[in-house]
C-alpha cells in the first residue's frame, strides 16, 4: 500500500533524509523509530505531501504523493504530533468541517457517528475544543484522521497527553485498525511500538539502520543464540558440561548467590542447545534452576542502531 523509493529530502547541505527506501503492506502496522533530527517527521510530511522531496518517490497505492497528490491524499488520513483543530468550533462542527473538506461520500450521521464511538469523544461531541482536556484534543484529531475510512494512516505520536488507561485504549483501537489499514506508526515510547507494530524501521541520522520485525533485529543483532541459565554444581564443572555441547562457543559465570551460579551461554547462531544442555545437567546431577533466552530488548536494540555497542553495553552493565 505504501511504497517509498530512495526519497530524500535535503536543506542545503544538510541531509534531513538521505535516499530511504522501504514497504508498508495492506493490513500491517509500521513503528518508525529514531532519535530526535533522525528524519522521522520530515519523512511522514513528505509522505502525507505536507513538503515535497529532493529527491526518490513516496507511493501511496501505486499513486505517486507528488504527481498527483489529490489522489494519492484520499487514501490517507494524517494524525501529526500537534494535531490541526480549530479551538473555536464544537466537536461536531469540527468533524463536520473535515467530512466537507475531503468531500466524504459515506452517510455523514452514522458515519461520524461510528468515528466519535469508536474514540469515546461521543459524550464531548457538542463541547467547544477549545474547553476539552489534552487528552481529548489528541483523541479528536485521530478522529478527523479516520474520516472518509482512508485505507492508509499515518500517526505521529498518537498517544502524546493521554493518561495510562487511555494509551492503552488507543493502543487497542490502533490495532484493531491495522486489521483493516496500513498503519505507519511514529513514536518515542518504545514499549507502545512494542506492543502494537507487526514491523519496525529504525531511523538514524536521515538513513535507515533497520527494517524488520523485533524478534528478527534481536537475531540479527544479538549474533548468537544467548541463554542466561541458574545453575547448581561445581564451576568448572558445568562450564566442561556446557562447552561439551556441539554448537556451544561460551559458557561464563556471571553471577552466583547462595551456592546457584549464573552463567551466560552462548552457541552458533541457529542452534538450539536448551535440549541438550538440560540432558547433561540432570545426568551430572546439576540441576537447572532458572533458564532463560537473552535476546536483545527493544530498548538494546534502538540504542546499538542509534549509539552503538558502548551504549548497549553500558546499559546492560
């Protein structure tokens, strides 16, 4: 549904985005990562058509943004971090204003109706904007983003203001969505791209530094299939049990507390030992307390693509 070919975007000498390229499929939801200046924003103003580009093409359903936006914008509906209300009109108003702007062709009650429902701003329908919480605010503005049923959406910071119950509201409304639409989801809370996005791209300096799914970057990343493991028994001799594993490359203490020894185990990427190392322990009679796989966080994954391993390694120390 959205496509993006080598785009850039340049104001001088500087590279706000440098020849991206990347593929958001119909019914998948895209987190877009990066620090503040990576290029986040600039990107989903080039793809919504807010700024032209340097360079490259932004394709909404095979439609290029720029050689016929008018087209191309039907199927969008554009969430940014501030979202574009008028204090001075109702709710109603409002929502009524942007049905005509877009030339919305689906039965306006029931229409608008279903919208206010399904981001509970039904019962503040009537209220001036201008008198509503930051919370509502944002809850209208994604709104109006839903008016027409566009097929793509495209949502900056989408849960900016709200309180715990109400992200996790939004959070549930946002993937509901993604069943029916292309979403492209900017955010700086990690744990709600986490929890929501089937996809993450990391941006890092106007480039992109990833582009799959979390478990495959901690993979990817990670370089070797890490287990933490609590052990009982002789050091010397879990470490000779371990490293007598085909595919076992490491096998450290890391830690030890009343008699139970903690040891990081790494081996060949693609190897599954967890079988294996738990027949050796229990024939030796050094029973396994504790198991667990040490991929990459989310969190270790955006600071090694953004800051390096020093930052990664500074963190898990």
């Amino acid at each position: 549904m959205i496509e993006v070919q080598n785009l850039s975007k340049h104001y001088g000498d500087k590279k706000a985005v440098n020849g991206i390229s990347f593929t958001a499929n119909d019914g998948e939801i895209l987190g877009f990562l990066g620090p503040n200046g990576a290029g986040k924003s600039t990107t989903m103003n080039m793809l919504t058509g807010y700024i032209s580009s340097t360079g490259g093409k932004a394709l909404i359903d095979g439609v290029d943004i720029l050689e016929n936006p008018i087209k191309a914008k039907k199927n969008i509906g554009y969430l940014p971090e501030l979202p574009p209300l008028y204090m001075d009109m109702t709710v109603k108003e409002y929502l009524n204003f942007i049905y005509d702007l877009k030339k919305c062709k689906l039965p306006r009650v029931s229409h608008l109706k279903d919208i206010c429902g399904l981001v509970k701003i039904d019962h503040v329908y009537n209220r001036m904007i201008r008198n509503l919480s930051k919370g509502y605010r944002q809850r209208v503005g994604l709104a109006q983003a839903l008016v027409g049923n566009p097929p793509v959406l495209i949502l900056d910071e989408p849960t900016v203001g709200l309180d715990p119950s109400q992200i996790i509201e939004i959070r549930t409304l946002i993937k509901k969505l993604g069943k029916n639409h292309t979403v492209i989801l900017s955010s700086h809370i990690l744990s709600e791209v986490q929890a929501v996005c089937d996809k993450i791209i990391v941006i890092n300096e106007g480039r992109i530094v990833a582009d799959d799914t979390e478990t495959a970057l901690s993979d990817k990343l990670t370089g070797a299939h890490i287990l933490t493991a609590k052990i009982e028994g002789e050091v010397e001799k879990v470490q000779k049990l371990a490293l007598s594993i085909e595919g076992v490359e490491v096998c450290k203490e890391i830690n030890e507390r009343e008699g139970v020894h903690e040891y990081r185990i790494e081996s060949e990427e693609g190897v599954d030992i967890r079988r294996e190392l738990f027949k050796k322990m229990a024939g030796a009679d050094c029973p396994i307390l504790e198991l667990k796989s040490a991929e990459l966080s989310l969190e270790d994954i955006f600071l090694k693509l953004t800051m390096g391993d020093a930052a990664a390694e500074e963190r898990e120390a």
